[in-house]
C-alpha cells in the first residue's frame, strides 16, 4: 500500500470529506483529490503538512504502513483493558453485597415463617 493510500485510510479514519482534509492541512484544493485517483507519490512537503496538521498520526504508519495509524493507539487500548477490569470488578463486588442482602432478606422471611 502506497502513502497515497494511507492517507485516503487516515481521512476515512478522521471522518473528514477530502476537502476538509486539504484545508486543515494547508494544501491547495484537489491536490490530494488528485493524488488519490492518480495513486501518485506524495511530495515531501505534503507530507510534512500531514505530518504538521495531524501529530497524533505515526509517521511510521504514513510513510511505511508499519505499526498503528495513531501514535497512542496502542496506550489508549491499555487504558480501555485496564477501565474493563477495573468496570467489571465493580459490577461483580456490587453483586456480591446484593447477594448477601438477598440473603439476609431470606433468612428474615424463614425467621418470619416459624413464628
């Protein structure tokens, strides 16, 4: 996969139309437009306004398709696992002291019951 194609990738990822893209970027209209039909090879200057106006995007990713599209990818999915698990033994301690107090209901209505 070329640059180029990595680019069409990120402005997808980004959620912008190409023309968003090219103005956040600085560069004149249709020139990226024109780059993605032709497949053509990015100046270094379009990709260092790239570069410039996206500093969240791994330069790796761009210019060799190595690694994640976005620089903290991987650390935000850490953080994700680690709200899960932190989420999810919560849930099960909140279970736990529901279960108790439904027990202790319990034996009150068994207590209720031998009288």
């Amino acid at each position: 996969m070329k640059p180029i194609e990595r680019v069409k990738l990120l402005i997808e990822k980004k959620g912008l139309s190409i023309s968003a893209f090219e103005r956040q970027t600085g560069m004149s209209n249709n020139s990226i437009q024109t780059a993605i039909k032709r497949k053509a090879n990015l100046k270094d200057d379009t990709l260092n306004h790239i570069i410039e106006a996206f500093p969240d995007v791994s330069v790796e990713w761009l210019l060799l398709g190595k690694g994640n599209m976005f620089k903290n990818e991987q650390a935000v999915m850490q953080v994700q696992e680690t709200e899960i698990a932190y989420d999810s033994t919560y849930i099960i301690n909140l279970q736990k002291e529901y279960i108790e107090k439904l027990k202790a209901e319990i034996n009150l209505l068994k207590n209720e019951d031998t009288f």
